[in-house]
C-alpha cells in the first residue's frame, strides 16, 4: 500500500491552498442553499430587505458557530480542548447573515440563556430584545455537549429557557420566524404553531448562515426536503415513514400518531401541482422496472425546484414488510407556468422485501406506487400494478446480498 514509504504528513504548504479555498466555500454555499427546509409559512416569507429596519435575532443558536458545524467539527466532543475550534471568522452564522444581507437596518441580538440552566435574567433580556423589534427571528435547537456518541439525551423537548422564549415571543403578537439549528428534529412547543414561518437548517456548515439570509429575503427560493420526520412529542418514537404493518388502530389515546411534519416534506414560494400518473405497463415480468410517467406544474410566479418522491407498497407480504418505501426521486426546476411530463422508473429490486428464510426476494401480487412531494399518503397521485411469475431471489446473482 505504500504506507512505509509514504506516511502522508500533513502538507501545510497544500492546506494554506485547499482548506477554505473559492471553490470548496462556493459548495459549501450550495449545500446549505439546497437543504434549507421550508417547514411552514403563512406567507411572511420571503421578506422585503428595503422594508425590514428592526430586526430581534434571538435565541441559543442564533450566533453559535459551533451549533451550526455540528457534531465531529473542531470543538466537539471527540476531539481534545487542546486541539482548538474552527476559527470562528470562518462561519457565518445566522446573526452574521442578516447583519450582512442588511447592512442599514437595526438588529439586535440576545442569546436568551444556555441550554444547562433557565436563567431568568437573560430570558428577560432576550424578550427586551424582541419587544422592542418590527420583526423576531428565533434561532433554537441542541448543541454539542447534547448530540453525537455518548452524548444521548433523555428528552426531545429544548433545553434551557428556548420554550420559554418561543412561548414569550408567540405572546407577544409580534411577527416571527423560527430557525431549527440542530443535530435532530426536536419536540416544540404549542407555541411554535404560531410563527409566522418556520424552517429546518439542521447543521448547515460554514455558510449557513448567508444561506439562510438568502432564503428570508427571497434570493434563494428553498427546495429542501426533510430526510427525516419530525414528532409532535417523544412518545410518538418511532416516527419513520416506514413503518411496519400491524399497528392496533390508527392513533394514541390522547395524540394523533401523525407526525408534526413528515418525512418528504418541504414547502416553496410557488405552488407545484401534480396530475396524470400513468404506468407503461400494469404487469411486469420478473427483472422488469417500473416505468411511470407523472405531469409537474410549477402554477406560482417565480422559478422554483421540486423534488419529485416516488413510494412503492407491497399489498400483501408474506413477512411482516414496511408500508411504503421511497424508491425514486428526481429535483426538477420549473419556470413560473412551466408543465413537463416527468419519465421515472423504478428499479426492479426497489420491490424486493427480506422472506421468513432470509432472503431477498420480489414476490409476485398487487402493488401501489404513490408520487408526489412528501410522504403524506393523503397528497399522492396513486397507481396500480402487478408483479407476475414466481418469486424472484436475489441470493443466486453474484454480488447481491442476500
């Protein structure tokens, strides 16, 4: 392997080169552009940067760079106090981002406590803060010393005075907007229903906060889609889209068993509709794919990206199975106005499930593929078809695992 010869020191000459070069913060940018998640709006958003002079930035994470890196970074857990933290110039958190995007206006930050204690005083001030601002945005969620290896925690709920600060603000009548920065979807409080808009930015890196800024003030149009469901409380766990049949009845006795927002979900600033799902064929043969068509409409007024989610269900299994997986997707941008009839097609083995003998198999019978823009059944187009011939085992081709 050549490890003797080359032990692969660091090359401080290339990373003066590489590390926080045009090339690598313009990705950056894009990715964090891209996975913003747009989880509600009432239509505050995007705003107006010529009419927005007052701005509160309050909140745990609204200038935490470390929060926004995330877990593994410098700074985390895993590495020792002596090893330093990113620098800190080199991130833009959300405070940053609107102090850049609007240069002129009044903006005002209070960090409204840490997570370890509930200090009254600095909810006090955060509060102060907002009470005297045209405009809230609220920046809550976890940080290091409560996500990664051997950092699990007990609850979902936010830590410290952050519900406190939500319920305050959300009482105030003031306008809000509400910025998740985290490791994981967190339990919220009834509270949070009552922002204006909310979005999802989980760990968006070293330009995060620009990004967001982009986002608020209509730049950028968000196309995110969440990897992962959100719960409205703990004992809702799991909440994966995915779920195995054979649940007793359709919710808890005191809570709905729908999730806050679903796996799939994203909203935009235009509208996208769905229509005409057809199937090339309603029975395939063993090994064949699925071949669908699906009509995309972008009918708001402005360019924006949908991501297109196909599901597949197996009607009737003879192992317990999933009641739905995502077997394609496809990020398809639109003019304003613009129709285009989608080709997709799903992979044989995307029907595949996991027999009683351990072994991958497609089964023949009725299945269901269900397109659209997120998981929620009640939203998708729905088709029918049916898989013929015997069941077909994946164990006897080469290099499939059983």
């Amino acid at each position: 392997m050549g490890l003797f010869e080359n032990p692969r020191r660091p090359d401080r000459e290339a990373q003066k080169r590489v590390i926080h070069c045009e090339q690598h913060r313009a990705l950056n940018l894009r990715a964090a552009r891209e996975s913003l998640v747009l989880l509600q709006n009432d239509g505050i958003l995007p705003l107006s940067a010529a009419s927005v002079k007052n701005v509160a930035v309050v909140g745990h994470n609204a200038d935490n760079a470390l929060a926004q890196l995330g877990d593994w970074s410098l700074g985390a857990t895993q590495y020792p106090p002596e090893y330093g933290q990113q620098p800190r110039e080199l991130t833009t958190t959300v405070l940053d981002g609107l102090r850049a995007y609007l240069p002129g206006a009044k903006i005002e930050h209070a960090a409204g406590g840490d997570l370890w204690t509930k200090d009254p005083a600095a909810l006090a001030e955060a509060l102060r803060v907002a009470s005297a601002a045209e405009l809230v945005v609220v920046v809550v969620g976890d940080d290091i010393p409560f996500i990664g290896e051997t950092r699990s925690t007990g609850t979902l709920e936010l830590l410290g005075n952050q519900n406190a600060l939500i319920d305050g603000v959300a009482a105030s009548g003031k306008p809000f907007i509400l910025v998740l920065i985290g490791s994981k979807p967190q339990v919220l409080p009834e509270s949070a229903s009552r922002a204006n808009a909310m979005l999802q930015a989980f760990n968006p890196g070293m330009e995060g906060g620009k990004a967001l800024a982009e986002v608020l003030f209509g730049a950028q149009n968000p196309s995110g889609k969440l990897t992962i469901s959100h719960p409205r409380h703990v004992g809702q766990q799991p909440i994966f889209y995915s779920q195995v049949r054979g649940q007793h009845g359709n919710r808890y006795a005191d809570l709905t068993q729908e999730p806050l927002f679903a796996f799939g979900h994203g909203l935009s600033y235009t509208r996208f509709s769905y229509k005409n799902l057809t199937l090339q064929t309603l029975l395939l043969q063993p090994g064949q794919n699925v071949e669908l068509e699906v009509e995309l409409t972008n009918e708001g007024e402005r360019a924006g990206v949908e991501v297109v989610q196909v599901y597949v269900v197996d009607e009737v299994t003879s192992a317990t199975w999933v009641n739905q997986s995502l077997a394609a997707f496809e990020r398809v941008s639109l003019e304003p106005g613009q129709k285009r009839v989608l080709k997709l097609s799903v992979p044989y083995e995307r029907l595949s499930l996991v027999n009683a003998h351990g072994e991958r198999v497609v089964e023949p019978g009725e299945f269901e593929v269900l397109v659209g823009g997120s998981s929620q059944r009640s939203a998708l187009l729905r088709a029918s078809f049916r898989v013929d011939g015997p069941a077909f085992s994946y164990a006897a081709i080469p290099g499939v695992s059983r």
